[in-house]
C-alpha cells in the first residue's frame, strides 16, 4: 500500500510498480494504424522497468494503443499498449508503454 505523505497526497515515485532504469535499447514496434495499415518502427527506449518502458517514436500513437514491442537485443518479443502519450520533441513522441504479460528477464538487465 503507498505511504500517505499528507491527507489524501501520495507521492508520486509511491505509486510505481518496480524500478526504473536509464537505458537506451534497441527495439521495434509494430502495430496497426487507423486504416488498418500494418506498421513497423525502429526506436530505442530511454527508461526501462520491469512492467514496460519510455521509448520516442517518429510516429504518434494513440492511447491504449495496442503493439508488439520487440527488443533487438533479446531478440524477446511482448504484446504491450500504450499507457501515456508525452509532448511531441525533436527527435519524435515520447511515448509510455506497459508489457501485457512482463517476463522478468525482457530487457537482459537486472531490475
């Protein structure tokens, strides 16, 4: 249960499943878009944990959003939807994505 810091204020960090961790990974992403277009993305994340990632996409996807998320590392592939959709920046929308089933070992990294 998250520790209540003042009546009815939990800390954000709190409300977390599992750490996160800086990492920058290879991975692909596929999904179908509004036509029903099959699409196909390389990109890499910018944080891991284990139940899902942070990753930028050239593309803009929707919430709830459902992809094959595919680390090139691993070689490890995991259906996953779209739990957050950030600012577009520069280099793409930064974009929040939950594993479906998580496998402890998805990313190769000790979480």
């Amino acid at each position: 249960m998250p520790k209540v810091v003042q009546k009815n204020t939990i800390r954000y960090s709190e409300k977390r499943r599992g750490i996160r961790l800086n990492s920058r990974v290879p991975i692909s992403i596929e999904w179908q878009n509004s036509t029903g277009v099959r699409r196909c993305e390389r990109a890499h994340t910018r944080v891991v944990g284990p139940y899902g990632c942070l990753v930028v996409l050239p593309d803009e996807l929707a919430l709830l959003q459902e992809v094959q998320l595919t680390n090139l590392v691993s070689d490890r592939s995991n259906r996953a939807i779209v739990v957050w959709c950030g600012p577009k920046r520069a280099e793409g929308w930064e974009l929040g994505i939950a594993l479906v089933q998580p496998e402890p070992d998805f990313w190769g990294l000790e979480l």
